[in-house]
C-alpha cells in the first residue's frame, strides 16, 4: 500500500482554507460596505435603482 505524505493531503486543504474564507472575508466585507453606503446614500442610491429599474423595464 501506498503511504500517502503528510504534505500532499495538507497542502489541498490549505489553499481550500485559503480561497474559501478569502471569499467568505471578501463577502463581509461588501455586505457591511453597502451596509454602510445604504445608510448614508440611501436617497440618491433608491434613485439611482430607481432610474436603472425604469431603464431596464
């Protein structure tokens, strides 16, 4: 039977790490953006969706 490495079973497990809670932060990081550009916009941005949902339609 083959012996697997240490390596080459934690070195896939790491970059998943990596990648997936790179895009779980970048997630976050864009909901609490908005979170915040809502609150502060949220006039001009309802007409900005505004004018977007009319051209759209």
């Amino acid at each position: 039977m083959h012996k697997v490495r240490f390596t080459e079973k934690t070195i896939p497990i790491l970059f998943d790490v990596v990648v997936y809670g790179g895009f779980v932060a970048f997630l976050i990081a864009s909901y609490l953006t908005f979170q915040t550009f809502w609150e502060r916009f949220s006039g001009p941005a309802q007409k900005i969706i505004g004018l977007l949902h009319k051209f759209l339609v």
